[in-house]
C-alpha cells in the first residue's frame, strides 16, 4: 500500500505522514530530504545552484544514509532546495529511488509536492495537505523561534508565500493537489485532529 501526502511547506504533512506510517507499519519516506540533500551537497562543494551538471552529479551520488542528518532542516537549506528542485533533469534523477522505496513491502507513506501526480500516480490513498500561508507562518515562526532564529513573523510569512509561489509555479511537476486527492484543511486542528482526520480519509478510500 502506498500513501502519498503532499502540501505546501509547514502545513505539517511531515509530521501526520511520520504519525501514518508509524501508526499503520509502514515505511515512511520525506521526499524533501533528498530535495535538501543534494542542495546541502551542491552548496557544501562551492557550486552555484543554477549549475544544472553539479546539481544533478550530487543527486546521483547522493548518500542516502546522509538523510537524517539534522542540519537539513536548517531554513537556508530548505531555500536552496526549493530553488534547484525546479531543475528537471534532478527530479528525474531523483524518480528512481523515490519509486523503489514506494515499492518496499508492506508499503510506504510518502511525503512531498508531486507524489500524488509524479511519483506514485497509482497510490491507493491521496491526501493533500494544506493550511493558510498565515497558519503556516505561524507555526514556521514558533518553530524557527524555540531554535533561537531572530526572523519576524511578516518574515517568515513572506518566505512561505514566495517558497509556494516558487513551488507551484514551476514547470516541472509543480505542486499542485491530485484530482483524485483528498485534501486536509488542517488551519484549524492541532496534529491530534489533523490525524484523527487523515485515518478517517485513509479507512474510507480502503474500504472502498
Ligand atoms: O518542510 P518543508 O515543507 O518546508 O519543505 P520540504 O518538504 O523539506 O521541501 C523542501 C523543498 O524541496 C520544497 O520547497 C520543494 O521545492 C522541494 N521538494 C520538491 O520539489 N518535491 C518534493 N517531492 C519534495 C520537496
């Protein structure tokens, strides 16, 4: 079974996939991890990021074991992989280990932009996760402030609006919602809520 959860960023897909897979035994994969990885890998080398060669180079010799390293999730990193993962030549790139990790047995919750129209069209269950850019600001901000960040909140919901505009407005696989995804308006659920939602969604499209 393949689920595939999608959103813009900070709308807390990556916590509810990491919460599905955990609840329903299933691996979990955070596709922007990789997405931050080979820009922490293009960056660390002295590449320019519109340099397609470097950037495709790092992501085919991408260490997978390099993926929980903690200083991904670092703001800048998240900038410069929302910058070059408009680079087709890297997604493609990246399709593969995307689609053989979505075929491990028991199956795999997937976390992403274009999971649900790219990478696994064929998944049993599509969830859309979204929230306004002021919630998404929001949360973005408390987060980045209890690791001492000084950006503002007008800030931080500027990033959020440029990061979705950059997003959604690429060429190649833009995020956008699935038609046959299910979204979830989490603007006003705690991640309890958002969970207790997404099984519902979940044991609604498997029994059906
Ligand atoms: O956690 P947050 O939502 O801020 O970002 P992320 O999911 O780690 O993704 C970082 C960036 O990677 C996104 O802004 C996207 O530009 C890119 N990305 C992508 O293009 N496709 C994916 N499947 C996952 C991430």
């Amino acid at each position: 079974m393949i689920i595939a959860i999608d959103g813009p960023a900070a709308s807390g897909k990556g916590t509810l996939a990491r919460k599905i897979a955990e609840h329903l035994g299933l691996h979990y994969l955070d596709t922007g991890s990789l997405y931050r990885a080979v820009a922490r890998d293009v960056l660390a080398r002295g590449y320019r990021l519109d340099d397609t060669w470097a950037v495709v180079a790092m992501a085919r010799s991408l260490d997978s074991a390099s993926l929980d390293d903690g200083g991904l999730r670092e703001p800048g990193i998240g900038e410069a992989a929302s910058r070059i993962a408009g680079i087709p030549q890297l997604r493609a790139a990246l399709l593969k280990y995307q689609r053989e990790f979505a075929a491990r047995l028991p199956g795999a919750v997937i976390d992403g932009r274009d999971i649900g129209t790219v990478v696994c069209p064929n998944a049993s269950v599509k969830i859309f996760v979204t929230a306004t850019p002021e919630e998404r600001a929001r949360r973005r901000f408390l987060e980045r402030q209890a690791c001492g960040d000084a950006a503002t909140f007008e800030e931080t919901l500027q990033l959020i609006r440029d990061r979705d505009a950059r997003d959604a407005g690429r060429e190649s696989a833009p995020m956008r919602r699935a038609d046959d995804a299910d979204l979830l308006d989490t603007t006003e659920m705690d991640i309890e809520a958002a969970f207790d939602a997404a099984v519902g969604l979940i044991k609604r499209k498997i029994s059906q």
